[in-house]
C-alpha cells in the first residue's frame, strides 16, 4: 500500500511512536538514574536509535519514513516527495509528534499536555541543532546514495552520535521539537527557546542539501 | 526440520533461554547496579535484546520464533500457523517461560519458584503493556512485509525500546508475564497484578493485527 | 590463505586479542567506575562482544574462528573440522589467550603474569558455566545451518547475553578459563575453581551438540 | 563523484565529524556522568562508534573514509590509494580534526582551540596506542579480504573495544591525536605526549600491514 492515505498514516503513526520512545524513555531514565543525568541520557539514546531502526525499516518503503518536517523539505527540493504529498505531511508529523508525547505522559500518569521549563538558549545551542540536523540530512542522502539498505542502522547511529555529541542533544526534527515544548520532562524544552531550535534545524538541513547535491552527485552518464 | 515435535521444541527451548536471560539479567544488574535502577535496566534491556536477536536469527526458520502467545494468536489468526500448531505452540511457551525462570533462580541459588511481590498495577500500567504489544506485534507484521531478513533486529529493538518507553517495562508476552508472576525478583510482578498486563497485551496486539492488515496490505494484482 | 600454519595462526592471534579486550576492559572498566560494578560488567561485556563481532568476521573464514577448545570439540566431532587441526587448535588457543592476557597486563603496568584470587566457586557457578557453554554451541549451530552469515552478530551477542544472563559471566571457553586464572584482575578466576568451569563447560559444549544435531538437521532428501 | 577534489572532500569533512563527536561526546559525557568516568566512557564509546559506522558507510565510497594518515599509509603501500592521493589526504585529515574540535568547543561554549593538560605518557599508554592502531588496521585489511560489506561495522566495533581494552582509550589515528592535543577536555592529551602516541601508531600499523599482507593474502591462481 502506498497510497496517499496510507503514506499519510505512515508518518502520523511513526511520528507518534517516536515521540513517544524520546519523552518516554526520557521519563524513566530520569526516574530511575538516581541523579546520573549521563545514564538517563544513555538510556534516552538507546531507545531512541532502537526505535528508529525499527520505524525506518518497516514504514520506510510505504512513506519515505522521514517523521520530519526537514526531512520533508529536502526530499521535496530533490524532487523525490511532491509538493502536494510534502504539504500533507508536515502537518500530520507535528499531530503525530503531539500525539505520541501525550500517549507517553498517559503511560507515566502526567499530565497530557504541558509547558515546558527546561531552558535551551543561546547561540552554542542553536549552532548545535544546526550541526546535528546536518549531521542528520548528509547521512541520510550518503546513504540513499550509497548503502540504501543501511539507512535504518544509519539514521538510528547518527541520531545516538546527535544526543552525546551536541549540547542540545540532537533534536534535529521541528516536528519533534514542537511536542518536547509540551513535555515539562527530560526530553523537554521551553517553548520560547523552540522557535530557534527549529530555524537551525532548517538551516542545517539547507546546506546539508547543498553539499550532498555535490558530494553525492550521480556520475553523469558520458 | 520442521516437524510438528521440532517446531514444539524449539518454542519450548527458545521461550526457556528467554525468560532465562531476562530474569537472570535483572538478578545480576540488581546485585551489581549499587542502588542505581537505570544501570540494572540498561543491563536487563541489553541483555534481552541481545539474546532475542540470537534466537530469533536460529529457531525463526524453524518455529517462526514466537516464544509469545500473542504473537501465535496474531500468526494464527493470520492464516500462517495452523490452529492445531498454536494450540501446542501456547502451553509449550508457558512451559517453556516457567522452566526458563526455574533455570535462572537456580543459577544465583534463588528458591526455584517463587511469589513475586512487585506491584504493577493501574490503568497506566495496562496502558504501557498494550502499547508494547502494539509495536510488537505492529514492528512484526511490518518486518514480515518488508524487511523479513531484518526480523532478528526488529524484534530485539522494539522490545529494547519499550524497556525504556512504557511504565511497565514492556513485558508484550503472556508467557512470560505468568513465569515473572513466579520471580521474586527485578523482572518479577505481582501475581494479582498479571491477569490485567494479560489483558492489555492482547487487545494491543490485536488492534497491532487490524492496522498492520490495512498499513502492511499486499498490493492486490491488477 | 587456509593452510595449517595459517589456521593455526589465526587460532593463535584471535584467542590473543579476544583475552586482551576481555581483561584490559575488566581492568579499566573496574578502574573507572566508581565501584559501581554493573557500570564494570556494561563496559567488559560491550568490549567483549565488539572485538567478537570483529574477529569472527575477519578471521572466520580462515580457520573458523573458534578461539576455543570447547567448539573445536564440537567441530571436530562434526567432522568439520579434522582430529590433526584440531589438536593443533586446542594448544594455540590456549597459548594465544595466556598471551593476551600478558599483553593486557602489560598496557596496564600490572605484573605479566598473575594469581587470580576471585573465588567463583559451587555448582551455581558450574551450573551457569554449563548453561553459557550449551547456548553458545546451540547459537554457533543454529547460525551455521539457518544464517551463517549473520554468525559474527550471533556469537558477539550470544556471549553478551551471557555475561549478564548467568552467576559466572559466561566464560564458556576453556582456554580463556586458564588465561583468567593467571590474572588477578576484575575478569579473574582463582586456579582452583577453573578445572570445574571447564568440566562444566565442555558438559555443556556436548549437550549442546546434541540438541543441535537433532533441532538443527538437515532435511533429507527424499 | 570520485574526482579527487570529492575525495578530499570527503576525507576533510568526515575527519572533522569524527573529531566533533569524539571530542563533544567526552566534554558532555564528563558534564553529565557525575564523577564516574566509566559512565561518560560508555557514552564517548557510544557516540563515537555510532558516527564511524555512519561515516565509514556513507563516505567509503567516496574515499575510503580513511580519516586517518595511519590508514592512508598502509593503504599508499599496498597500491590502493596513489602517492598523489595520500599526500593530499593527510594534511586534509590533520585539518578536518582540528576543525571538528574547534565546532565542538564551539558547541560546548569552550574556547575555540586549547592546550591540553591531560597526561598520556610512558611505555605503557604507548604499547596500548601500538595495540589499538595494530587491531584498527587488522580488521580493516581482513574485512576488505573478507567481509567488505560489513567494514563500517567492523571499524565502529574495533574502535568501540579499543576505548576500553587499552589504557590510552585507543586513538588509534595520528590526526586525530593532533587535534585532541587542542582540547582540554576529557578526550585531550597533553602536547608533549602526542609524539610518543604517534610514532606507536605508525608503528603498530606497519605491523599490522606485515601481518595483514600473510595472513590476508589472495590464493594465488594455478
């Protein structure tokens, strides 16, 4: 099936499930890490990268399973999603988001919806998010380049190396982002820092497009 | 091989060293993890994931893997597994879970059955079982469809995700939640408490069943 | 190059790395974390189960990559593997693990050669040895008949079951047993308890040949 | 794109990924990890073999993914990659790590480039780095023999045992010891003992080169 509407289901269910995986796993890592934030975030990287292998393998072939508005647009500029597809999805991935944080709250007996406190500003933040959503965008079109049947163990491992190796801890995914603004736990960020988050995450994924549309440039037949 | 009797005993088998590893797992990250919850779960998900990616890549060609009522109940009513076959698979999987946490308790000189004494109850609880089952049975269907040589890798992600995700740490199994109703142990769970994560975990896997028929649809021929 | 001398060579080094990662990442994981000896075992097991991957990948295709007297037994009484080789295997395995052990004690400035003086003792502990050796052989079996390619993935994560799943770590090696008593270190074992780990594990090693003679058949052609 | 202005490309800009995330990874890992360093170790592991599977699957195609003037070496000696090649990768390397650590420190809010104060000295941390190096070009030369399809896991997972096998964590790569001299963070090493780590690496992958060039070597045809 890959009809508009199962597509369009596709990126809904998979930005639930993945949402749910980061708040989720951010919760009970923070619960039960007796103060270790190191051990909670390892906890919080570990589901994540192992829900998105799984989400990526098995949606892949029916939505693109970008679950990403980012991902979207660049996949929309190179020509591979349509306009009219790529308009569909984008806001289906911020409900899908939304949906999972809340059905992770429920599973925790939080509140469904709520303000986030946790502080993510500045400039080393966003220049952060910008890398990693980078990061993020380079990988997957090397990859549909080069090894397409490695992009679910590419997308999860790139994601896990974004949680350690940036001081935002990778969201890279504005769709994501929107839903940890109304998640006041570990995974959270407050809402007035988002904005920035997402223009980076934008950014980042523009010039990963440019310089995958060089570095992983099809030989032109001779 | 696979003969009724083969298939019969690698369930058996599988389901044995399963709950072996998860009950063992848990006993050893308790002993070791010096009060720290997460490092005991980190070693409980590691273990269990590593030890579902083994059995499934060795007994799935001859079983189909299960180890897991639910799992048998979605195969059957699927047409894949006959219902003289799953009405062997099930008591053979219970058996099987029981043995495997008998094994455990003797390995760390434990009494060989025990009461467990570990509350999880609540709708919270029961939500998270039937939110594990779900994208169980759901990361399945999709894998089948799919991906099938990536089965192996499938399964043992999404349980190590729902470690993590769900308050309830995911058990997804009917077998296995009555062996750890018998541990009183990191992985146990209050007999009182198994009939509802029962519950929970089939009617997630049953509504797993119903969206995978419509999401992983087979083309129809033209 | 599969002559005897390269076989044999490769016995040698593969043992040699393997017993070096196994007790260099006993000796800093111990060092660093804190007296938290789960956070120890994590880091030892992730160790172990990554050079595993490594070696059986690129050494495999030369001499098997057993590294261990328990599963040239089995070979060679698979007939895979013949009685001249494998008396030379056994040896060289045993000297390559001692060898890295030395070398492993040498990176850490700790005296080349050791009295191991951690007791792991009884039959809980010969129990789990046993319990290691049989799911070990049962993989390696399992793996060759149904996904030999995937057999680097099965025995690293076979053994990083193990090292959580039982009382004893799941040496599940005879050679490695005698190297371990020569280090007195977090991966140690006292000389007087290692002939009882062997027994048990070469009990295990034939047990586990047994079972995977009859689950893992071939069909007969009619 | 395999023009050398791509292929240098690829080894500046996945030198300097590396470098980020080898060197971001350790700076949060040591925030986070609340005093125990094997906890922020695990994670430094983590992040760092996460980013070589993807680098190594994404741009070995390109390059080689060498990242790695040790690797570049061995390789300019058996004939795969051109003398005019390999001196331009070299210098690319050294650059693309340095400026990986300065976008790090950057994230971090860290001055841009440091004077590390970090002691990594004697025989001792020197025999590990010739270890490590050894091990990292082994496996590199057996899985291009053997396994080539799965060189970005056999290089994430050598590097991912070296961390915690050796007593020097296993730079294994001169150019990347370069710029970790410029970091004052968890993963530097004082400038003065950068030399020593060198020379061991150059050393121990001459001979794995040596010992790759027998133990790998192709049948000869009749």
């Amino acid at each position: 099936m890959q009809s508009a509407a199962g597509r369009c289901a596709a990126e809904f269910l998979g930005a639930c499930i993945l949402t749910g995986v980061v708040i989720g796993s951010g919760v009970l890592g923070a619960d039960l890490a007796d103060g270790n934030d190191a051990v909670a975030l390892l906890a919080n990287t570990l589901a994540t990268a192992a829900i998105l292998y799984v989400l990526v393998s098995v949606l892949g072939p029916i939505s693109g399973a970008h679950f990403n508005p980012a991902v979207t647009l660049v996949s929309a500029l190179r020509g591979e999603t349509r306009l009219a597809i790529a308009l569909l999805y984008a806001p289906l991935q911020i409900a899908g988001c939304i949906c999972g944080a809340m059905v992770a709250h429920a599973q925790f007996e939080l509140p469904l919806l709520q303000a986030a406190t946790q502080v993510r500003a500045g400039p080393a933040q966003m220049l952060s998010e910008g890398v990693a959503t980078f990061a993020l965008i380079f990988a997957i079109l090397g990859g549909v380049r080069h090894r397409p049947q490695a992009i679910p163990a590419i997308v999860a491992l790139v994601i896990a190396a974004g949680y350690w190796w940036t001081a935002s801890t990778s969201f890279a995914n504005p769709a994501i982002t929107i839903a940890r603004a109304m998640s006041d736990t570990f995974a959270g960020i407050r809402p007035a820092d988002a904005p920035g988050f997402i223009a980076a995450q934008f950014v980042g994924a523009l010039v990963a497009w440019r310089v995958g549309a060089v570095l992983f440039a099809e030989e032109k037949a001779g």
